[in-house]
C-alpha cells in the first residue's frame, strides 16, 4: 500500500460531509480546516427545511461550539470569512431519496462537479429509534448518498462510517469482512430490505388509519423495529439497521472506491484540538453522569469484560488516512477502530477510574452540597439484576399501589412516576445489555496495516495518530475524559 502526504491530498480538495451536526462530522470538519486551511471546500449536508434553518443549525450546532476554539482564535476577525469562504451549507435529508432532498437543482450541478470525496457520516444512534426513522437513515440513507456520489464526475472515494456493533452479540475475535445483501446473523433466511422498509410503511398507515396518538405510533415502531432486529440476530434496530446500510453500500457501489470505518464507542477526543471534548450522552457517559449525581447505586455487567473504548480524533484521523490510501483505488476495504485487540480496558478499570476521580471532585448537586460516591453494588446477570430490583423497589411500588387504592388514589402521581422510572430502567437495561456482557473483540488487521503504511510512507503521523497502544487509560479517563464529560455533558 503506497501513498503520500495527508495534507497535499487535502490541497485543493472537495468534500462533502453528510450529517454536518453529528459529533464526528465536527470533529473531522474542525481537523481538516485546522490542518489544511488550503482544503477548497466542505459541503455540509444538514437536515433542514431552508438555507435559513440550515445557516441557524451550522452557527449554533457547530461552529458555535468550543471544539472551534483554536480555529476562531487563529482566525480572529477573519473566523466567520473563512468558514464562509470553505463551507457551502447544503439542505437536505439522506431518507429523501437520491437526491438527498436537496431542492436546488443548480446547487446539487456544483457538487456533482465539483466533490472529490463523500464521507456519510448520517446516522440515527439511538437503540430503539423508531423503525421507519432508522431504515431511512441508516438503511436506506447510505444508498441514497451513493448514488448522489455516483454523480460526482471527480469522485476518487466514498468513506461510509459504521459501527463496529454490526457484528451483534458474537463473542471472540470479530473480522473485518463485509455482509452480503440478506445476510442475518442467527442464519434465518428470508431477510429483504425492501420487504422491511414495506411492512414499516404499512404498519405506520395501520396505526393512522386506527386513530393513533403521536406517542403510540412512536411507541409501536419503536417495539417493531427491535423485534425485526431481533428476529434476525441483531440485539438493537441502530445495529440492524447500520448492518442492512453496509449490506446496500457494498451490493450497489460496482466500481466505485470504496471505505467502511467500523468504530467501537467512540469517546471524548484524546488529544485535538484539545483534550477532553465531548458532546451528548454517549453510550459509557450515561454511567458515568449516572455514577457522578449519585442516581447509579448498581451496576449490570462482567466487571471483567471489555469496554472497547476509541477516542474520537483518532477515528477521525483513522478515516482522513484511509481516505489518502484509498483514493482512486479500487476498494471495500473495512477498518474496524478499536482497543480491544491492542490495548484494552475492562469494566472494572472504569469503576475503579469513576470512583478516584469523583471521591477527589464530587459533582455539586443542586443543594449546593458535594454529591458523595461509593462502591457500587455490581450484579452479574439479569436474573441477579431483576432480582435486586424486585426486592428494592418492587415490593414497595406494589404496597404503594395497594395503598393508592385504599385511600382513593391519592398516590397516583406518586405511584404513577415510580412504576414509569422502573419500566423506564428496565427497559435501558435490556437495550444495553448485549454491550454489558460483550465477549466479542474487534480485529483490527485492515487498521493496523494502514497505520504500518502510513508510517512507511512517511504519512505526517504526528498529525494523524490512530494507535490506541499510545493511550494510557488511567491518565486518559481519570485527567481527559471524565473531567471532559464532567465539563461539558453534566448538567
């Protein structure tokens, strides 16, 4: 694998960036305007419905933010001129088709000239979105941007991030290999894309037709797509539906270049533009909020397992290299990034990090008073968990319920927000607990081979580090990432 510097291939150069807000978009906008200011221009493709709301979202969602703090501050009173200068704000939507709903038939000519790379980084993360919303965005959003990009006169590469989850529940060592088009992971067969996307069309006109609230259609597609998840080995419809996404990327991209980053749990960035930036409650931060304001007194898992722990920037630069690798080569090459495989960290690590930090600067609860941390009360199964559960709460939501009855409902707030915070864990819980009891760890071949390459060639790796042998996880969560949640996630 031979190639040259990072910041010549980004001279000149035209991106276009899908999901413009998302926490990696950000990321990687910030780094290669940082990097390389002589970048020709970014499309950023936002969801929204005009240039006005579209301009509202970019100034305030991103570079409103302090991750562009170096850039504003070397800019100066030339900040707003130079991203104005090196970004083009596109309205649109991946779900729209093809087109990307982009209204602007001389805008959509521009890009089709004028763009050299497409990163998709569009996606919906929660676990049980709503399962119209996920298969058009996850699923069927990707193939919407690839035949935007097969537009493209200049494309040398279409970059698609994933996650590394679409591998499901499997334990030992996961590869780096593509699914096929209908591929399910329990091997039952009968799985069609188009099949999935027309039983959620007709379930959403069922549920109108019926007369349904807003909250009980969410409620139902919400239920529907972890079962369509679940009748085919996935734990989640975010897992599924990213899996049936790559399935359609790499059955319909013919011979176009392309690249699928598979990230772990992305976490708060290592090191650029500086330590600690974090935004949005990712999936290990919702413990640690939950640990640092007192409300986590036990916790689900195998201390022993692994968390799979990658910090943002280098994902970020893991794609950049990959990008300048890959760039008119023919390619499907897929990177999982990761720690597992090279330098891992276990649940227990964390617990042991979240307790120091937090008995040495307790969060200030809204009384004003130190809020106190102790060890917690660790239950390794389910069975143990419901059990634990039962006897704490439980019982006593049963005699509340009972005594609600007796005096003529008096309770019924009481009793009512009691049992809704119950279901409301309970159901956290049974989201969570693939990744809370996850044997699996991700091979990173692909990823270790282009950073032996990257170094070969003389790639600017001071720049674009992507080794998690580098991180020290007891100095990066104790002093980099929980003060950065603490900062700027806590409220």
């Amino acid at each position: 694998m031979e190639f040259g510097s990072v910041l010549q291939f980004l001279e000149n150069k035209t991106i276009l960036i899908t999901g413009a807000t998302g926490f990696l978009a950000k990321i990687f906008l910030e780094k290669t305007l940082r990097v390389q200011p002589k970048l020709k221009r970014v499309y950023l493709l936002l969801r929204a419905a005009d240039a006005v709301s579209a301009s509202h979202r970019f100034h305030n969602e991103v570079v409103g933010k302090d991750l562009f703090r170096f850039l504003r501050e070397r800019w100066g009173a030339d900040f707003n001129s130079f991203i104005n200068g090196k970004t083009v704000l596109v309205p649109g939507d991946i779900s729209c088709g093809d087109d990307l709903g982009i209204k602007d038939s001389n805008l959509k000519e521009s890009m089709w000239n004028e763009v050299d790379v497409v990163v998709n980084l569009a996606a919906t993360t929660n676990f049980d979105e709503r399962y119209d919303v996920a298969l058009g965005i996850n699923t069927m959003g990707p193939r919407h941007v690839l035949f935007f990009a097969k537009k493209c006169n200049k494309l040398q590469l279409f970059v698609h991030v994933s996650t590394a989850y679409v591998s499901g529940e499997k334990s030992g060592l996961i590869l780096e290999t593509p699914y096929k088009l209908g591929e399910t992971l329990n091997g039952v067969s009968g799985l069609d894309i188009n099949y999935e996307k027309k039983l959620a069309e007709e379930k959403l006109i069922q549920l109108q037709a019926e007369g349904a609230s807003v909250q009980v259609i969410k409620e139902a597609m919400k239920d529907m797509g972890i079962k369509r998840a679940k009748a085919y080995g996935w734990p989640n419809t975010y897992v599924f539906t990213k899996a049936m996404g790559e399935m359609l990327v790499g059955n319909f991209k013919e011979n176009l270049p392309l690249v699928v980053i598979r990230p772990t749990i992305v976490t708060s960035t290592y090191k650029e533009p500086f330590p600690g930036w974090a935004e949005g409650i990712r999936t290990i931060d919702s413990l640690a909020v939950g640990y640092g304001k007192g409300r986590l007194t036990c916790f689900l898992g195998d201390v022993n397992g692994i968390v799979d722990a990658i910090p943002a920037d280098m994902v970020v630069n893991a794609m950049i290299v990959a990008m300048v690798a890959h760039a008119n080569q023919p390619s499907d090459t897929i990177y999982h990034v990761g720690s597992s495989l090279r330098n891992a960290v276990k649940y227990s690590n964390l617990q042991d990090y979240g307790y120091r930090y937090f008995t040495k600067k307790p969060w200030i609860g809204k009384d004003g008073k130190p809020v106190r941390v102790g060890k917690v009360t660790v239950l390794s199964s389910m069975p143990s968990f419901r059990r634990y559960i039962t006897i704490r709460y439980l019982l006593f939501l049963k005699g509340l319920e009972l005594a609600n009855t007796a005096l003529c409902h008096l309770f019924d707030d009481t009793y009512s927000n009691l049992n809704r915070k119950i279901n409301f864990v309970l159901r956290l819980v049974e989201l969570y607990r693939p990744y809370l009891f996850f044997y699996g760890v991700f091979d990173d071949r692909n990823t270790e081979k282009l950073r032996t390459a990257a170094r070969e060639n003389g790639v600017e790796m001071d720049l674009f580090y992507f080794d998690p042998k580098a991180i020290d996880w007891e100095d990066y969560f104790i002093n980099i990432h929980i003060p950065g949640v603490v900062k700027h996630v806590f409220k």
